[in-house]
C-alpha cells in the first residue's frame, strides 16, 4: 500500500468516528434521556435508580427488628435521607438495594411519633399581697428539653401523672372531671391547675438512634427525676417509719411519697430490710396549682405579767388561766410542685377569743439589800408574729437542702415582727439571699435570725426585751412572697452556728 492509500484510510476513518459522534449527541437529543431518582445523604450525592417506591418499600421489609421493637407497621428512611426525580442522560444506574445497604450503614431509620418541646420561662414572682413562700427561689433557667414520643396520648397521660404525684390522684380527677365538693364550714377545693412551661407537641419523624419514650409510666418517671434511672435506694433498718426514712437520707416527707407512689401515706408501716427509693426528685416541669381553703386555726393565749415588788423573784402566782381561742381563716394558697409558694388570707371570723392568762411574779430579790426590775419576761419564748398565723413550710429537707428555719404567714405585709427574747442585736443589713435581716444574740448561745423583712426597726448592738418590735414582714431577697422565715441557732448563724427546729426547740408548734 501506497503512502496515498494510507493517508485516505485514516482520513476515512476520521470521517466515520465523528460521524457517529453527532449521530449519537443527535440520537440523545431526539428523546432518548431516562427518567430517574438522584438520592442525597445528608447533601451528599449517592446515587441514581430506578425507582423510589423500590427504594422506600426496601427499608419498610427490612427492618422487621425495628417493627417488632417499637410495634410500628411501618419504618422510614432515615432524616437526612433526599429523593429527587431527575432525568439524565447519565446511564450510570444503581441497584436500590445497594443505596439501601449504603444507606443503612450511614444513618438510623426513622418511625412516626412526635417530638415534644419543653421550653422555660421565668421563675413566677408572687404578687405582694401574697403572704408566703419558700425562703430559696431559683432564678436559673434550664435549656429546652425535647422528648421524642411514640404515642401522644402516652404524653398527655404522663404529664397527668406527673401532676398526680404533687396533687393527689384522687383530688386532680376530681377537679378534672367537675366533681369536687363545695365547701361546708371547712375543707379545701382546687380552684385551677396548670404549669408554667410552654410545651408544643409536633408530629415528626424519629431517629431510632434516639430514645424514644413507648409508655407514660417512664415519661412520668423522667418528668418527675430528670432521669429514668434509681440513683438511690435504701435498705430500712429496724425501727424506722416514713419520716425517719426521708429525714436520714436528706429529703421530706412528701418527696420521699413521690419517689415511692406505692406509698398511700406516710402512715404506711415499714419493714426491717424493705427497699425504698430515695432518690431526689428533680422536676422538669412545675405543677401550679390553686386551692381555696377553709380551716380553723387556734390562737394560742399571750400571758401578761403583774410585778409584785414585795415578793421575791421565782414566786409566781396565776391569777387568771389562759384560754386559747379559734379563728377561722379562708386562703388563697399557690402551691408548685407540692410546696406552697403564695398565701393569702381573704377572710377571718373570729369563733372564740383567747383569754390572756395573768401572772403575779415576785422582782425582789436578796442582793446587798436592794431590789431589781426584771424587765426582760421570764425564760420563756414569745410567737414572733401577731396571732392568727400560718406554718407554711417547717424545718426539713427541701429538694436536697435543709430548709434551717420555719416560714410564717397570714399575717399581712408590714405587719410586726417581735424578738422572741430579750437580747442584743448582734447584726442588721440585707443579702440577696435573706433580704433584710435581724439576728439577735440571747446570751444563753442562742440566736434568733428574721429574714425578708420588709424593714428593720432597731440597729446592731442595740438591746432588745422579749416582745418588742423590731421588724414588718416583707418579701426581701430570694422569696416570691411575703413572709417571715425564723431561724433559731445554737451558736452565731453561718459562722459555726448549728440549726435547730424552732418547733422543737423553743416552741411546740
């Protein structure tokens, strides 16, 4: 062959390759692209197919485990997981089961339910003329909690539960359903109930990578503790009841119901070796609710003295005995999470006055010959608050701390504040924590301190008799109402000082 005839061949061929090279651009032109489905992971491109249906009908059969586990007829691909019709002429086709196989590597499946967002709000000042609370108010908000639920109504009755635990099953369906008993001379009625979070229920698609609560019983539990494990149990020794039980393991009696709601009451009687949860409660939502509340009060009797110059000092006679009175008091009282935290007195009927007894005591005394006053009463200790009045939370544990003191109410903003005893003003002055404040040095290693005054009426080192007035109840410092919180120490208050119970201590209350 010639060098011509081989210069005509390649040219030849030259022809017949670009020839078919339109041919074919011309042939996808004309109406031969494919209808697909481009899949996404994420934004990430994986692949094309065929079929969607295919693809989605794959994950639904294959997941029988995630069926079984969570009793759903049907399974779903996972978030992330992006299906777009497309059509191309890329021929480069995958089998839906190897987008499956690389799918179910990559990311969880999903199943219907819904997800509910718990978002906080600020803590609930309470107005002035509400006259208690707790001595302690959080001002922390926690960050939103969004639970993933199977079943809605599983929610619904586990907030119901939830609220059950603080109010009382029993009085909540009562109130629920409408057939509360109206109040004859005395009792309570729930007048509303609510919480103070916002809380949106969405149905969603969830990962089952995520817990995904299946009953209300554990959404109850993780409402109530914050947690769906026990932290903390305790074997009861020989001896002990409820009370004894909550006290030795840093909680109150109510908490310790909460955390055992097989417990009816703490009258229920406990065995050496039972096992009883003691874990503290941590609630995810407050349960606010509002109850009126007729109850009659004894107003126990003040006693007057009458010195008598010519008897000596210890010779005492009673002259007139003391009768104790009854008032009856109607209240406003705000509870949150089963512990008051607003009172309000809206009406009080006197039933019987108290009688004042009267005391004839001796002054004189043998002492070089001369004779003394005894000013300051005698050894026993005045009620801080004029009369009717309210406990509304005593010295106990309260949500992991002791409550070191008792908070007293009903009685008005501004009303007086008395010391208990004769002594010195060892200190005035207002912290963030106790507001305005008094504590007053009795000389006998006791101390007396008076929190959340609205104002104080004497001066560090000033001398104080039993019975005066050296303060008005307020609602100072960390407190979300009016009310007075008394403290009794043996020892200076925070500086080595050691709490004791007001109600055990100098008053049987």
């Amino acid at each position: 062959m010639n060098i011509f005839d081989k210069i005509m061949g390649v040219i030849i061929t030259l022809i017949i390759s670009v020839a078919a090279f339109f041919m074919g651009v011309t042939s996808k032109e004309e109406g031969n692209p494919l209808s697909l489905y481009q899949v996404y992971l994420n934004g990430e491109d994986i692949g094309l197919i065929k079929s969607k249906e295919t693809l989605l009908n794959l994950i639904d059969e294959e997941q029988r485990e995630l069926k079984e586990k969570y009793d759903v007829d049907k399974v779903y691909p996972p978030s992330g997981l992006d299906i777009q019709p497309i059509v191309t002429y890329d021929f480069n086709v995958k089998d839906e089961k190897k987008i499956y196989e690389e799918i179910k590597d990559k990311e969880p499946f999903t199943i219907s339910g819904y997800k509910v967002t718990i978002k906080y709000v600020e803590p609930e000042r309470v107005e002035e003329n509400y006259e208690e609370t707790t001595s302690e108010v959080s001002d922390k908000l926690r960050d939103p909690i969004t639970l993933n639920v199977l079943h809605k109504e599983d929610f619904e009755n586990g907030i119901y539960d939830t609220m059950a635990a603080f109010i009382g099953k029993t009085d909540l369906d009562k109130y629920k359903n409408g057939t509360q008993s109206d109040i004859v001379d005395v009792g309570e009625k729930i007048e509303s109930v609510r919480w103070n979070e916002d809380i949106t229920i969405k149905e969603d698609y969830l990962s089952t990578d995520d817990y995904i609560y299946t009953n209300s019983s554990d959404i109850s539990k993780y409402l109530l503790f914050g947690t769906l494990k026990t932290n903390s149990t305790y074997k009861v020794k020989a001896g002990e009841d409820i009370s004894k039980v909550a006290f030795n393991n840093n909680l109150n009696v109510a908490e310790l119901l909460i955390a055992n709601p097989e417990f009816s009451s703490d009258k229920v009687l406990l065995t050496e070796g039972q096992e009883v949860n003691t874990t503290l409660i941590d609630p995810l939502i407050d349960v606010v609710y509002e109850v009126e509340k007729v109850e009659d009060v004894e107003v126990p009797f003040q006693t007057d003295y009458e010195d008598d110059k010519n008897a000596y000092v210890g010779n005492n006679t009673t002259i007139q005995e003391g009768v104790n009175g009854e008032t009856r008091l109607t209240e406003t009282i705000k509870y949150i999470n089963g512990e008051i935290q607003g009172l309000v007195v809206t009406n009080r009927t006197e039933i019987t006055p108290a009688v004042n007894e009267i005391v004839k005591r001796g002054t004189k005394v043998y002492s070089g010959g001369y004779v003394f006053e005894n000013t300051g009463g005698n050894e026993t200790w005045q009620w801080p608050t004029i009369m009717p009045y309210v406990i509304t939370s005593r010295y106990e544990w309260r949500w992991g701390r002791m409550h070191e003191g008792i908070d007293i109410s009903g009685t008005g903003y501004g009303s007086p504040i008395f010391a208990v005893a004769g002594g010195t003003v060892a200190a005035v002055g207002t912290t963030q924590a106790m507001g305005n404040y008094i504590i007053v040095d009795h000389h006998n290693n006791y101390y007396t301190i008076y929190m959340h005054l609205h104002a104080y009426l004497v001066s560090a080192g000033q001398e104080v008799t039993r019975g005066q007035h050296i303060g008005a109840m307020g609602n100072t410092g960390n407190s979300t109402g009016t009310h007075l919180h008394l403290g009794v120490y043996v020892g200076y208050p925070y500086r080595g000082g050691v709490s004791v119970d007001p109600c055990r201590s100098i008053y049987s209350c």
